[in-house]
C-alpha cells in the first residue's frame, strides 16, 4: 500500500506547529534530574517511561510549558558529545548569581559572565557534558570587563 499525496496541502494553522521539547541522552538519569531540578528549579512532569532499553524523563519550569526530555540507553553504551548542535539556553535576571548557583549544582564553568551587546552570557557543561548557555539581557548597564 502507498501513500498518496493530498489534492491541497494543509496550511500552517491547520497543522498547529508548537516547539514543545528538547532531548538530552544522558548517562546517569538521576544524577542529571538532580542537578536539573537543584540547579533550575525543574520538576518531573509526568509519568517516566521505563522500556527494557530505554528510559526517559520529562522536565518542565514550574512556570512553563516547554519540556526538557532526558532520554537514557540501559545498556550503558558509549555516548559521545557532537558538535552539530548549540547549548540548551536558558534566560535569568541576574547571570553571576545563575552561573555560581550552576557551579554548585555540579556544572562545569565553560566561559564566565561576559558583556555582548544588550547581554550578558555565560556558558556552563552539565554532570553530562551537555552545554548550557546563560543569557540575562541588560539595559543602561556598563559592559563588564
């Protein structure tokens, strides 16, 4: 049996497109919640999935709807960090208080605050090696050193 194509294509509203998640593979599933919901705030939301090969967890902002998805092989295969994709970001009103709080959680310091622009950034790897990005957005700040 094939697949045939619709006489119209559906238009853009009629598809209802949201970004809804994010997935992270992570090795230590519960290390990595730990330091999610000690370091953000997060909180599971929802069921966890539990295959004999795989488990994932859901992870929201108790004030969003956005989902961070830990995803976790059981066969504890090798994982390797690619370079094909940017940082998870995340916004805060005071990034030298985030970035310290970060480091406490068990972050690894990538690059301290600095001034871009309207921004400050700051990058950090989680327990995992995922890179994080920091950004607070700054108005009639002098830029830091």
């Amino acid at each position: 049996m094939t697949a045939t194509a619709p006489a119209t294509l559906p238009t853009m509203a009629d598809l209802g497109f949201q970004l809804n998640f994010f997935k992270l593979i992570v090795t230590d599933m519960q290390a990595i919640i730990d330091f999610y919901a000690g370091a953000f705030g997060m909180v599971e939301a929802g069921p966890r999935v539990d295959l004999p090969e795989v488990e994932e967890a859901m992870l929201t902002m108790p004030q969003g709807r956005f989902t961070l998805v830990l995803f976790r092989w059981k066969d504890e295969r090798t994982l390797t960090q690619g370079s094909a994709h940017g940082p998870v970001g995340f916004l805060t009103r005071d990034i030298d208080a985030a970035f310290a709080r970060l480091l406490d959680h068990g972050a690894r310091a990538l690059r301290t605050p600095f001034a871009m622009g309207p921004m400050k950034i700051a990058f950090v790897a989680d327990p995992d090696g995922h890179e994080i990005e920091l950004v607070q957005f700054v108005r009639n700040e002098p830029p830091s050193a």
